[in-house]
C-alpha cells in the first residue's frame, strides 16, 4: 500500500509575473521626475538617481525612449558595462529567491 509520501509532486504550476500597466508606469515616472526635481533645489536631496529612474519607468510606456536610452548605453561602454553588471546582479538574486521559493514550497507539501 502507497502512503501519500511516497506518490509523485504534482507538476509545479508557473506564475506568470504580472506587468505594470502603463499608467503605473507613468505615475512611477513621474513621481521619479518630481523628486528630482526637489533634488534640485534642495542641495542636500540627490537629483540625478530620480532623473534616470524616472526615464527607466518612461522607458517601459514609450518605445521611442527606450531607443534613445539604446543608443545613450551604446555610445557610453562605461556605462553600459555598470548598468549590464547592476542589471546581472539583480537577475541572479531575483533566479535566488525564485529558487529558495520553490525549495520552501516543496519542503512545505512534503511536511
């Protein structure tokens, strides 16, 4: 007689992330852009991290600023070396945690 240990895991169902929708997007960038702005007239607020995440956010709603961000890293190797490492970065500890999730959930239906 099987015990309920001993039959297979059911197939792991996939969680598609959900996206943004382009309004979030836009509230994100604009709220970005309004804090970099503050960070301009107050010396003590950094303005240039609220810029670029700001056109980040754009970038996700408007194809054309995308293009132009393309082009910006291409023309700027410095950049885009530290921009693909940040990005990498984030990838690989994103993969950990999807990894370690998946690990708790199995030790969870084992139990």
């Amino acid at each position: 007689m099987t015990s309920p240990r001993d039959s297979p895991a059911p197939p792991a169902r996939k969680r598609r992330r959900r996206k943004r929708s382009k309004a979030a997007n836009l509230v994100w960038a604009g709220l970005f852009f309004v804090l970099g702005v503050v960070g301009l007239l107050l010396p003590i607020v950094p303005q240039v991290p609220f810029f670029v995440m700001s056109l980040f956010f754009l970038s996700l709603v408007f194809p054309g600023v995308r293009k132009a961000m393309r082009r910006f890293l291409r023309r700027h190797p410095r950049i885009e070396k530290s921009f693909r490492k940040w990005r990498d970065k984030a990838r690989r500890k994103r993969r950990e945690l999807i990894l370690r999730e998946r690990e708790f959930a199995a030790r969870m239906r084992r139990d």
